[in-house]
C-alpha cells in the first residue's frame, strides 16, 4: 500500500506508507520558502529528522519490516552496509562546494560517530561516512544541518547529487558561471512530490564549459551546457541540454535533447523530463531496466522529445532566481595578492613536481586552483579540520570535492603555494599525480557496499603501489595520461566505463 498524491502538474506519485507520514507537498513548500535563508544549498528541516527517530524506533521494534523501511531510509541518505546493525551517511554536496566550516563539521563526525575515522569523497562529489550505528544517524544528520549540509536524497530513487565543475567560475574557457542556475535545481527538486518514487535514481550535471569536461557529461541523466546567443542584439544566457546517459550494465552516452534551452525554461524542463520519467510505468517492471537511457533506448530520442513538449505545455513560468540566492554558500573571498614570493618560485624537486601536476592557472590573474589528492578518497578527521585551516588561510574560503576523489582548492596566490604545500605536507595531503595514472579512482567495494562483488580499495591499492614502481615509465607523457578506474560491482559507481582502463567486480559460475 501507499499514499496516493495529486500533483499540481498533472501526475500522480504513490509514496510507501510509512508509521509516520509526511505531507510532501507541505514539505517541499517549506523547503522552498526557506531556501533563500536556509545556511545550506539544501535546506535542513527538523520534522525530517524527527520523523527519521520514529521510523527508526519502529523499524528496530520490529513493527515493520526492512522492505518497508528502506525506502524511508534511503531518501534520508542513510544507506545499509553489508556489515550488520550500521550504516552508510552519504553527505550531499551539491556542486562539490564545501564551505571550511562544514570541512570542521566533518572532522567531528569523522573523529566521534564513523570508527575508521575517516570520510570518503565520492565519484558524485558527495563525503560518505560508513560504520554508523542506525541509533546515532538522527544526530549526525542534525550535526549537519548545522553547518549548512544535508543527506537528504542522497540515496534512493529520486534526483542524486548534482555534479559540478571544480573549475566553476575560475575556468579561463567558461562560457557562463552555471553554479547558481544548479543551486536553483538543487533546491527545487530535493522535495518535490514528484522526484520522491522515481522508478529509479536520476543523475544529473552542469559544466559552463564547452570545449571540455570535468563533469562526466555523457554518462548523466540530464546534463545542462552553458550556452550564450545574440537575440535581437541582446546576448541571453542558456543550456545545451543532452539526455539518457549512463553506466552499469547497459551503458550509453547522452543524447542532444536540444541545441539552446532559455535560462527562464531551464527549471521547467526540469520538471518536464521528470514527469516523463515518472510517468514511465514500463519502467517499474524491472529495477534493472529502469533508467532514463531505457526509455529512449525504447521509444527513441524524437518520441521521448515529443513527451517532454507535451508536459511543457502544462507547466507554467517557474522563476529561479529567489532559488539562486544563497548567503555566501559559494561566493568566495579570495586572500589579497601581496607580491610573489621568492619561495614560491622553488623548493625541490619534490615540490616542483607537485606544482607542475595539481596546479593550474586560474583565468583570475595572479590566482592558482589547487588539486589536493587524498588516498582512494578517503580524509581523515584531522585532515578534514587541517584542509578548514588552509581553506581559510590559503583559498577562497572553501574547497570542491571533484569525480576524481580529490579536493580542489582555489584562489590560492602564487606567493602562497610553498607555504600551501608545506601545510598540506604536515597533514599528508601534499602527494603529486593529480589527474594522472596515479589517481585511482575507486568505490568502497565489498569494504562497506552490500552490492559490492570485489574489495576495490583493496585492488586500487595493489595497482598504485605497482604503478609507482614504474620509475622512468612514469615520466612519459602519454603513460601519465592514462586513467585508471574500478568498481566492486557492474554498476560503475567508479565510473570505470569511462577509464582508459577500467576493472568491476564480477562473479562467475564454476563448472
């Protein structure tokens, strides 16, 4: 059984019961009224987290079963681990921003509720922290709330993290900033009725970058291009829109759903391609076959076009811009350029490598984006509250979590970067190689996933201890541009479609 609701655009979307039900239509209301104000792209509401306690106190009194309660659980993004009794808390980081406030935030959750101590950044530029007992999760999502940051549909069928370049604003190639068009997005999907039962998860991306990518494009659900036009003399900001992408066991490159799409329509054909999606009954058959790329694999590109137009016709004007506002979430206060200091311009060879691999010239003269590598993607809580330190000492106030699992900070001036290199040294954060075949990418595999096949980590670690033992093979140019990715499973949460090599998880019947 479920509750039926009406939706004011023309659907109808069947939550699962639950002990405690909520309204939603009444919540995501109050998640856009707050919005504007809330610390957080995603507004924290308590009522979530005091529904979470009940449900949770129901579940462990054995008043419903887990098929009832993990669909609750995971749009809360609270994730069962293969380990009994505890959980995965997947922190969702719209954009990758990470203010150094909630970097403290995390050091703290690191340190006192996840026992290995540590967080891991994603290939969806979201932080995890696994090994949480189910009854601390309410006071670790409150923990985040105040400090700006959320789980909430972080997991489960509905609009995941929406991915980000680290490049955002700094890009000498940009063609427009689309950071505040995706904090609109964020703000009006989380919560919305229609994005609550999806048949399956929906991905979703914004680059400001033509001619490059740092946002897996291809492989998302809907991704939005910057673009620009002359009309009638005046230049009107848009996006290039492609649709369909994916990994895992059916893989498919995103299709062009349409050459220019108006800044003022870009949230209602938000709204638009949802609906079709969760219109899609065909979809619900089988979890397996139940993305977005099925549907136009099975109707084809023009047919689902056709869909999306008809909805566009039920959907009136939506403004994004009360949406877009957000007190300093990603405005950023660059340290004033004092001159270039003699430091800066040497220190080794260990430094020098470290330079000419994580560095790069912001298109903001005088100014350096800086790539901080953790191992497998893992920080631990001191490095999480080292990394706030430097945010605010050396960058702009805030770092991004990238899809290649490091950290980028930016702002950073030139006279600076010894000095940032010696601090990331004390916290073991200054290793060379980013974006080289020695940043491997992996999922947490069977360490943590109950889908997990393999122990990923386990492989990454082997496979970069051997890659480094390359010596001078390193030093070639095209060896270094090898991309190395795996996941524990075909699913491809390491995105391993999209390596020039890439390993998953797989099993075998013997003979």
């Amino acid at each position: 059984m479920g509750v039926l609701f009406f939706t004011d655009f023309g659907g109808t979307l069947t939550i699962p019961t639950t002990k405690n039900p909520i309204d939603q239509e009444k919540l995501h209301r109050k998640s856009m009224e707050i919005a504007p104000q809330a610390p957080g792209i995603v507004p924290f509401l308590e009522d979530e987290v005091v529904n979470f306690e009940a449900e949770s106190a129901s579940y462990q009194a054995g008043e419903q079963d887990n098929a009832q309660f993990t669909p609750f659980r995971l749009k809360q993004g609270v994730y069962g681990q293969r380990q009994a009794d505890v959980q995965m808390i997947r922190v969702k980081i719209p954009g990758g921003i990470i203010t150094a406030d909630a970097l403290d935030g995390m050091g703290v959750i690191a340190e006192n509720f996840a026992p290995l101590g540590k967080g891991h950044v994603t290939t969806r530029q979201n932080i995890q922290f696994h090994h949480i007992p189910l009854p601390q999760c309410p006071e670790v999502l409150r923990f985040l709330g105040s400090f700006g940051l959320s789980s909430r549909e972080a997991c489960g069928n509905t609009v995941r993290n929406v991915i980000g370049s680290p490049t955002a604003g700094v890009c000498s190639e940009e063609v427009f900033d689309p950071t505040p068009y995706l904090v609109a997005y964020v703000r009006f999907g989380v919560r919305h009725p229609i994005t609550q039962g999806f048949p399956r998860k929906f991905k979703t991306a914004f680059t400001g970058c033509d001619d490059h990518d740092h946002v897996a494009a291809a492989v998302q659900d809907l991704t939005y291009v910057s673009q620009v036009r002359e009309i009638d003399g005046l230049t009107q900001k848009g996006f290039r829109i492609h649709v369909g992408g994916g990994t895992s066991i059916m893989p498919r490159l995103a299709k062009p759903l349409y050459d220019f799409i108006p800044e003022k329509d870009y949230l209602r054909l938000a709204l638009a391609i949802w609906t079709v999606f969760n219109n899609a009954e065909t979809l619900r058959k089988n979890r397996m076959m139940a993305r977005l790329k099925v549907l136009i694999d099975r109707i084809g590109l023009d047919a689902f076009r056709d869909l999306v137009e008809v909805e566009l016709e039920n959907i009136g004007p939506i403004d994004p811009e009360a949406l877009m506002k957000a007190d300093k979430l990603y405005d950023e206060t660059p340290p004033e350029i004092v001159g270039t200091a003699s430091k800066g311009q040497n220190g080794g060879g260990e430094y020098s490598r470290w330079k000419d691999t994580n560095v790069l010239a912001q298109r903001q003269n005088g100014y350096y984006i800086v790539y901080i590598k953790p191992t497998r993607g893992d920080i631990t809580g001191d490095q999480f509250k080292g990394l706030a330190d430097i945010a605010r000492r050396f960058g702009g106030g805030q770092v991004r979590a990238t899809q290649e699992q490091n950290v980028a900070l930016r702002w950073v001036p030139e006279g600076s970067l010894h000095d940032l290199w010696d601090a990331l040294k004390a916290i073991g954060l200054a290793e060379s190689g980013a974006h080289s075949i020695t940043n491997i990418v992996s999922c947490p595999g069977t360490d943590s996933c109950k889908l997990g096949i393999t122990a990923s980590m386990g492989l990454a670690k082997a496979v970069k201890e051997e890659v480094e033992s390359w010596d001078g093979l390193l030093e070639d140019e095209g060896v270094q541009k090898i991309r190395i990715k795996m996941s524990g499973c075909p699913n491809g949460c390491g995105l391993h479609h999209i390596a020039n090599i890439g390993f998953h998880g797989a099993a075998v019947k013997g003979p």
